[in-house]
C-alpha cells in the first residue's frame, strides 16, 4: 500500500535508501554480542541487578560530551559500582535524603565548587566521593540505585517484567503503553531523559528478547533522538514537510516530534528487506540507520563538518543529495531566535 500523502512517501523514499546506504543487517546480532560479552544475558537471566546497575551507569556516564573523551575519564578514574553504594549508604543512614528513593531530590551536588544543598552535611556525605566526571552523575548514581532498590525491590528484571505485563493487551495505544511503562518511572530518576534511557534501554531489552519478547518489542521501538539524528531530519526537510519545526530537545520526544516520525516512517518500511530475522515495524534499527549515516564513527556524511549550517548542503558526492530538500539547518535557529525574542 502506498503512503497516504506525498510528505510521508518522500520521508519513507529518503529513509528507506537510507536503510540501504547504512542500515546494518546484523544490528541485533552485533548488540547481543556486545552485551554478551559484557555479562549481561547472564545478569538478565539471574536477575543480577548489582550487575546491571554497574552497566547502566557506564552506559548513562555517556551524556553531554563526546565518546571517546567519556571513555578515557572512565578508563582513568573508574566508574562508581553497587556495591560501593550499598556499603556507603549503610555508613550513613541518618542522612535524610539518602534514606529512600522518594526522599532523595534537590541534592544540588556540584563537583566544581564542592557544594549542595545542605554544606554542613558534606563533608560526611558519601555521594560527592566517587570519582565521576560531574556531580550530576554522583546524583544520578544514588537517584539510579535508590529507584532499583526502593522501587524495583532489588530486583530490576522482575521489575520492567511486572511493568509490561500490567499493561492491558487489547488497549489500542498498547505500544505507547509498554514503552511508558518502562520510560515514564525511570524518567523520574535525576539526570535521566528520553535519549539516554533509549540509548541504555534499547539494547538492555533487545538483548532479552529471545526469552523475554515484550522486552525486544519495546526495544525495538526505543528511538535515540540526538543531534545527528533531529539535524538530519531537518536538513532533508523532513520536519519542513511535516509542519513541525522544532529546535533540538525535548520537542524531540514530544507527540509530532522526531520520535513521532521516525516510528511513523517505520510503519511504511518493511524491516526484514534488511534481515528476514528483523521484526517487520523496526524503529530502532531505522534511527540507527540514520545515525551511522551521520556520524563520524559511521559513513561520515551529513553533518556539521560536513555541512555549513548557514547554507544548504552542497554535497553532490551524497548519495541522496538529489533527492533531498537539503533545508539551511541556520534557518531554524534563526526563526527560534527571532521567537524568543518576540
């Protein structure tokens, strides 16, 4: 069947030869490696959550800043462990926002300057002493762990398990309820968006899928909107067409947002033309898709090094570069400053 109006054919065109150029069959195959490797089917499988907290916050650590250069923090000063928690939190009960989940907000925590919001308890609070590379992720460690303790019960596996199958089947907005049901608490954790749960998140559930297929159905339709991904859309006009314009952020995840689209997108482009294993709706894999199209750690083509904001692409060796609207990203910008100022 074809798409319903030309603005969604041409997106489904663009993003369909763009699966082509960049989609990687073995995407599933390469996450399960990955996190295989890492022991985390095993911590699924035993309900390790000592051990999934340990890679949830390496994997979240990976925010605000490039790659390469969290990489090399975490190589010389380490991560912040469960078990390093746990023991500091039993030295130091009677610290009152650290008693519980729901007590623990507006710790302020600030690496730099070495303050919060309470200084005469600093000097004996645990939570500034780990070596992480801002005092935000000290405060999304303790917010992370007291969540998976308090509200998971210990036991985060069992957890996502009890959050999806709550969710009534035969509701018409199923899919938007299982990932709500996963993403809507975790939300709530400190320094935890829609981005770095879907980055963390997606391959955490597609990992369990073979034995776990409500897991892999939400993974799948985890989307990470970062900027590779909201800048592409914009430039090849996508958003244009869409009537949705929108500087990059929490519009992103908003209903009619990136998110919005590219799950839209997936629903007209049959995933298992890639891999017959793939399921046939695969958001996941079409934003991946997009990414690597991008990225510098990928094919290297749409981009700001590669692309001048303040002008249209002028990249005829792009292979979709005839087919593209190619839309100034500057144009934007532009318009979001004249709005804030009106």
């Amino acid at each position: 069947m074809s798409p319903p109006n030309p603005n969604l054919a041409y997106a489904v065109k663009l993003i369909h030869a763009t699966c082509c150029l960049s989609g990687s069959p073995s995407y599933i195959d390469d996450v399960h490696a990955d996190l295989g490797d890492r022991g985390i089917l095993r911590a699924i499988k035993d309900h390790d959550t000592p051990a999934l907290f340990d890679w949830l916050i390496e994997t979240l650590s990976f925010q605000g800043i490039s790659d390469a250069v969290a990489s090399d923090y975490i190589a010389q000063h380490g991560s912040v462990h469960w078990v390093e928690i746990a023991e500091a939190l039993a030295r130091t009960a009677s610290r009152p926002r650290l008693r519980g989940y729901w007590r623990f907000y507006d710790c302020q925590y600030n690496k730099g300057s070495n303050s919060c919001s309470e200084p005469s308890h600093i000097d004996a609070c645990p939570l500034p002493r780990h070596p992480l590379r801002n005092g935000r992720l000290n405060q999304m460690a303790y917010s992370l762990f007291l969540f998976m303790r308090d509200v998971g019960d210990g036991d985060f596996v069992a957890w996502i398990d009890q959050q999806l199958i709550a969710v009534d089947s035969r509701s018409p907005d199923r899919l938007d309820e299982l990932r709500e049901a996963i993403v809507g608490p975790l939300r709530n954790v400190y320094g935890i968006a829609d981005k770095v749960l879907a980055i963390s998140l997606s391959p955490l559930l597609i990992t369990a899928g073979k034995r776990k297929p409500l897991w892999f159905e939400v993974g799948a339709n985890l989307i990470a909107v970062d900027t590779l991904v909201h800048n592409f859309l914009h430039r090849t006009g996508v958003l244009q067409r869409f009537c949705v314009d929108h500087p990059y952020g929490v519009s992103c995840y908003q209903p009619g947002g990136c998110a919005t689209i590219v799950r839209l997108i997936a629903t007209q482009i049959d995933a298992r033309e890639f891999n017959p294993a793939f399921p046939a709706t695969f958001p996941r894999f079409l934003q991946h898709a997009i990414w690597r199209y991008c990225a510098e750690s990928g094919l290297d083509v749409c981009n700001g090094n590669r692309i001048a904001d303040g002008a249209r692409c002028d990249n005829t060796h792009c292979q979709l570069f005839r087919q593209c609207d190619r839309v100034a990203l500057h144009a934007l910008r532009k318009k979001n400053v004249i709005e804030s100022v009106a």
